[in-house]
C-alpha cells in the first residue's frame, strides 16, 4: 500500500535520489518532468513541483518495488517530491507530494474509488495514522475522485495527509500530500490537474 508507505517514508533515513525514469514493458506510464511540472499522459493529469523541491521519486520507487522497475500487477511511485530532503531534519512537518500507480488486480471486486480505502484501513492505523473522515467524492476538474483525511502525531507537531484516488486504465492511481496544516494541504491539492488548466472549484 503505498499511500501508507509516504508516512513512514518521512521518518525514516534515506539516500538522495534522481528524477523520473522512462516506464519499463508492462508496468504503468512513469510519466517525465519538465520546467518544473509532472506529466503523465496515459492516465491524464499534470502535478507542478513547488520550486526548491527535492526529488526523491528513484529511491521511493525503489523501497516500494524492491527493484525500481515497474512490472505488471505491481504498485509503481510516480512521482515523490519534499519540501526538504527527507534525512534533513527540522522543526515542522516536511510537507510532500507522492503520486503511485498499483494493478487494479490487487484489489478484487474494486469499482470505485472510494472502495479503495477500505482494504488500507488498518494498515493506515496500525502505522499512527487516524481518519479524520470517511472517504468522499472530491472531484478535480471533473474526474470521479475519492478523498479520505488523516492525520498522525509527530511529537509536537501533527502531520495533515490527504489521499486522493482515482481508478483509471486497469490501476488505482493515488496522489497523497502531506502538510503541517489544512492550508499546506490545499495549495499542494492546486497544482493538480486533469486535462483542461481549469480545475473544478470545490466549496
């Protein structure tokens, strides 16, 4: 599950890491990074990379893979961006950006998106994490999407994630941001896009 994965990501020591890499046969579209924005044709959508950002996607692809090559019916990191390097410390949350690719195969009998949160449930749990909400529908410029809120304890401060997923093409496509606050949160959620530059106003 790699929307769980990102939590335990950002305590944890790691080695610095490159840029996307081309997809390999059988796996989901990596999609390239160009001018400071993400793109991925295949399943539709842009993510801008706030500026100063450091790129962490080959090692998280890497942890998640234990090979670093995207291979069929296996769950891919797109794309994984930091505030600050993830071994840097520091006294506020290290707000981030992760977007993966799994198999629908993995989970039988998903037809939506908000079915997805079910099976992680207890893993999100069982790794400090707490639900703030039930998953909703969170449409961004029209594209059936499901949103779930949690929040974890981090000695004094307290890291805000939200994950968004989409099912699209045979995967669950997640984008998972993490904030040290709502506000964090929401201008991570802004550099989204699917399709048109004109993203669905939400109340």
């Amino acid at each position: 599950m790699i929307v769980v994965l990102l939590g335990i990501y950002l305590q944890a020591q790691q080695t610095p890491g490159g840029s996307s890499k081309p997809s390999s046969a059988g796996g989901p579209d990596l999609g390239t990074v160009a001018d400071g924005i993400y793109r991925n044709s295949v399943f539709g959508f842009s993510c801008k990379i706030p500026f100063g950002w450091v790129d962490r996607t080959d090692v998280m692809r890497e942890d998640s893979s234990g090979s670093g090559t995207a291979s069929k019916g296996k769950g891919m990191v797109l794309l994984a961006v930091f505030e600050r390097p993830p071994e840097a410390t520091g006294t506020t949350v290290n707000s981030a950006i992760v977007i993966a690719a799994e198999s629908a195969l993995s989970y039988p009998g998903i037809k939506n998106p908000a079915q997805y949160f079910g099976p992680i449930d207890e893993l999100t749990k069982s790794n400090g994490f707490t639900a703030v909400n039930e998953p909703y529908e969170f449409p961004v410029d029209g594209m059936p999407i499901a949103r779930q809120d949690f929040s974890k304890k981090l000695s004094r401060l307290t890291m805000m994630q939200s994950s968004l997923v989409l099912l699209r093409k045979g995967y669950v496509v997640s984008f998972t941001f993490v904030g040290g606050s709502e506000d964090e949160i929401v201008q991570s959620l802004d550099n989204l896009r699917f399709g048109s530059p004109q993203r669905t106003k939400q109340k």
